[in-house]
C-alpha cells in the first residue's frame, strides 16, 4: 500500500512539473505585440510594404528592396524599357534634379522589357550622365507580375521603412521630381 501511495504521488509530481514547466521551445520563442494601425499589408497600394524581389544591376551588384528598409534610406524603383521614349523624357528631367538628392534617395529602375540584358541596359545608362549613380536592372517575369507592371514610365516611392508613399506612371517635369525627392529625403 504505502508503495503505491509512493508511486502515485511521483507521478503526480511528474504530471504538475510536466504542466507547469516552460518548455524548450517557450524559453526559446519570443513575442511582441503591435498596435492595430501599426499593421502593414504586403502590396503595391499607398500605405502598403511592396513585395521583396532581389535583381543584379548593371554594376554587377545584387540588390535587395528590403535592404534599403534596413539602411533607413528611401527608394524609388522605377519600371522602364530602353526603347521608351516617355521614359527618356523622365530621365532627362529626373537628370536636372537628382545629382542634388543622390545621398538621400536611391533610385532603381527595372526593365519591364525581358529581353533587355545587362549590356544594353550599361549602354543606355551611359545617355544619362547625371544619373550615374542610378541602379539598373534587367527585369523578371516575378518581379513584373508582383507588381503588376503594364506600363513604362511605373514609380514607386518607398519611404524608408519600408512603405509605399506614391505609386502611379506617366512623365514627371523637373518640378514633379523636385517635390517628390524632397518628399522623400526629409523623413
């Protein structure tokens, strides 16, 4: 009798330190809470954080858009082709004001055409010389689709964490760009 009163009380020591005890994975998870409103919705709207994608310029540098989040610097990532001529009107005004914003803002542009290569895009780049410090990049299907990409002369403004401040297309004078890089630069 006392045996069993012995090994039934073990086990019921078992059972309250098995249930009561954190265990590994607990002691190893860690939980955070956040407001509501602070919530962000992966997407290509205002507001929204636009879905990552890494390409290789023309610099032969991979590059990542959720790097930029990690450096707190703003972004724009724009979609072209070397053939469009509203984009050459964009990067001609885009030329008049960005040598003043390049510290502040980076600037990206993705090919919409897929068979654009790295080669003709270094050589289109070599029309602009102000924006030399640009990125260029050939485009992919997956990045074109994520973004739902139909049209050259595409803009995002990403602010740096990470969100989307302007999404729209068309031609901008140097005026327009002037307000949005400001917009940008003074986070």
């Amino acid at each position: 009798m006392k045996f069993k009163l012995f090994i039934s009380i073990i086990f019921f020591v078992f059972i309250i330190y098995g249930c009561s005890s954190k265990s590994n994975l607990e002691l190893k998870t860690k939980s955070f809470t956040q407001e509501l409103n602070q919530v962000s919705t992966i997407g290509t709207n205002i507001g929204n954080i636009p879905p990552d994608f890494t390409v290789v310029t023309t610099d032969g540098k991979a590059v990542t858009l959720s790097d930029f989040t990690e450096q707190q610097k703003p972004v724009i990532v724009y979609f072209m082709a070397t053939w469009c001529p509203y984009c050459a009107e964009d990067y001609a005004e885009l030329s008049k004001v960005y040598p003043e914003y390049e510290n502040n803002v980076s600037f990206l542009s993705i090919s919409l055409d897929l068979s654009e290569d790295l080669n003709l895009l270094r050589e289109y780049k070599k029309k602009y010389p102000k924006l030399q410090n640009t990125m260029l990049a050939a485009g992919q299907s997956k990045i074109l689709v994520d973004y739902r990409i139909t049209k050259t002369t595409t803009k995002f403004a990403i602010d740096k964490n990470g969100k989307i401040l302007y999404a729209g297309y068309g031609v901008f004078n140097e005026e327009q760009w002037k307000i949005l890089l400001e917009a940008m630069s003074s986070q």
